[in-house]
C-alpha cells in the first residue's frame, strides 16, 4: 500500500503542478449586437466549442 501511494504522488504531483490550460480571447463586436437583452455562451452546432448566442 505504501508503494501504490508513493508513485502515485510522483506521476500525479508533476502531472498536475505542470499542465497547462490554453484558453483564446475573442472579442465581440459591439457594432453588430446592439443592445442583447441576454448573451449565452453554449455548444448549438455540438462541434465541441463554444458558441456566443445572443436574445
């Protein structure tokens, strides 16, 4: 058992202490969306990214 929980720590700790998340700024043109009463953030075309619905 303190096996399994010594090498557990030494692939998880370097595992975690280095991964990185990438993330993308958009910026939303103000000029097209005039005055939204909600903005959604949702998957409509389910390709796996995000997509900004306004109402």
């Amino acid at each position: 058992m303190k096996r399994f929980i010594f090498w557990s720590i030494i692939i998880l700790v370097p595992t975690i202490a280095f991964a990185q998340i990438d993330f993308t700024r958009y910026v939303i043109d103000s000029t097209t969306i005039s005055r939204p009463y909600g903005v959604f953030a949702i998957d409509l075309d389910q390709d796996n990214d995000i997509d900004v619905y306004r109402q």
